[in-house]
C-alpha cells in the first residue's frame, strides 16, 4: 500500500471513520495503487480477463474522474473503484449483458459522441487489511457522491456476490434469494446494496468470460487438471470447465444487475 502525499479533503464515514478521497483526474500518479489493490483483492484468474486487459488502459484515460480511492488520516490507501459513465434506456432489456460489455460499451458510447445518463461500478477492491470495517459503505457512499457531481441520476453495478464463491454449485437465481436469519440477504454484498436503498434489477448470466489454456489454470490456481471436466477452483463462483484435449479452460461468471438511485 502506498501512501498519498498530498490529501484531499477528509470525508466522514460511518462510525466516524474520516477518510481522504481522490481522483485519478486529481492525483494521475495513483494509477499504480488500482493494479496493486487489484492484485491484492482478487483471485489471481480475474485479472485474466481479455477485455480488461485490452480496455482497461483506455478506461483510465479516458474516464479518469470516474475512478478513485480512499486513504485513512496517514495517507494508506484503503479501497479503489473502478467505474464508468455510458448511456442506459432505463429497460431491463437495454442494460448491458454484464460486466465485460458494459466495459466495453462505455468506450464505443464515448466515441460515437453519446451523453452518459448511468454509471455503472466495475469494482470495488477493499484492501484484505481493512476489510470488515465498514469500508464497502463508505466506498458505495463515495461512488454516490461522485455521480451525483457529475449530474447523472442512475448508478448500476453487475455485482459479483462475495460470498458466492463458497457455494460455486448453487445456480445465481437461487442464491440472490438466500436470506439470513434477521430476513435480510444472505450475501454480505447484495446485503450492502439493497441497505443502501438499491434493487435488484436482473440476472447477468454471462457476464464476465475468462479463457486460458490448461496451463494458465494450474498457474492462476495453484491445481492440477489431469483430465476434462467441470472443477470448483478457489474464488470462483461457479465451476470452471477444463478441456484438456483443445487444451483449454473457460469460465463464464454470472453477475447481478443492481440499480442505485441517486
């Protein structure tokens, strides 16, 4: 984690956490703590995904405004989002397949001259040494703020449920509708979202698809694919089918459509 030498502004979150907030327009020489924080906060095969690591660069300079980080009073960085504006319809159907398309789209809607009406969150990366500290609220809050200054209404997010991992052979459709003991969301994320007054708006079914050969699993995953088939790989949501023949790994990650209104 590095440290911010010149602070902005403190913000104060819940249970009076005070947190400084910056830009990559404010602070560009930051760019490196979003790899760093990405690297610490996922599994080693999300950050294999073919349309971040071909657009993620143009996200960044094109929307700088639109990704930023919070550091505690001594200036660590604590969290990063990464996120981007594009146009929505408003229809269930006029929403982006998920999170690799509406990447993508957020891109071709700058070129082609359309005026955003949506942000949509592409992550949220607390670091693991802050975790369980309120610090997704306050993220969440942050990312309101920011889209709200930019005079856009709507805030979407193709959220990847933190707690699906361990249930990678229960179908998405079940899960969201898992509830806890006190009748909430079973899932600590969706949880988050839906108390900070958003809905569920739809599944995304394929909304993230990762390819490698067998020899880029075993690498990413630290396991041994001997044979073809279906395998439950550490940090995944579901299952991750090996071909050993075409020699070839695929996975195919199922999001949830979540709408905020700001």
């Amino acid at each position: 984690m590095t440290l911010l030498s010149t602070l902005s502004p403190k913000h104060s979150g819940d249970k009076g956490m005070e947190y400084n907030l910056f830009t990559l327009k404010e602070h560009p020489e930051m760019a490196s703590d979003f790899d760093a924080m990405n690297e610490a906060g996922w599994p080693t095969f999300m950050l294999y995904d073919e349309v971040a690591i071909q657009y993620y660069s143009q996200v960044v300079e094109i929307f700088p405004q639109f990704q930023f980080c919070i550091a505690d009073e001594s200036g660590t960085v604590m969290a990063c989002c990464n996120s981007v504006p594009f146009y929505w319809d408003g229809t269930e159907e006029g929403l982006p397949a998920g999170w690799d398309h509406v990447f993508i789209k957020s891109i071709e809607d700058y070129h082609q001259g359309r005026v955003p009406n949506t942000v949509s969150a592409l992550a949220i990366v607390i670091h693991p040494s802050y975790r369980g500290k309120g610090i997704s609220g306050i993220m969440l809050d942050a990312l309101k703020g920011i889209v709200k200054s930019h005079s856009i209404e709507q805030l979407v997010a193709p959220v990847r449920p933190s707690s699906k991992s361990k249930y990678p052979l229960i179908p998405m459709d079940k899960y969201v509708h898992w509830q806890n003991d006190k009748g909430d969301s079973f899932d600590p994320w969706i949880r988050t979202h839906l108390r900070a007054g958003a809905k569920i708006v739809k599944l995304a079914p394929e909304s993230m698809k990762i390819n490698g050969t067998v020899a880029d699993w075993e690498s990413w995953t630290n396991m041994k694919f001997p044979e073809s088939g279906t395998y439950i790989v550490p940090g995944a949501l579901v299952p991750v089918t090996i071909d050993v023949e075409k020699n070839e790994g695929r996975y195919v990650e199922p999001n949830v459509w979540i709408q905020h209104f700001i």
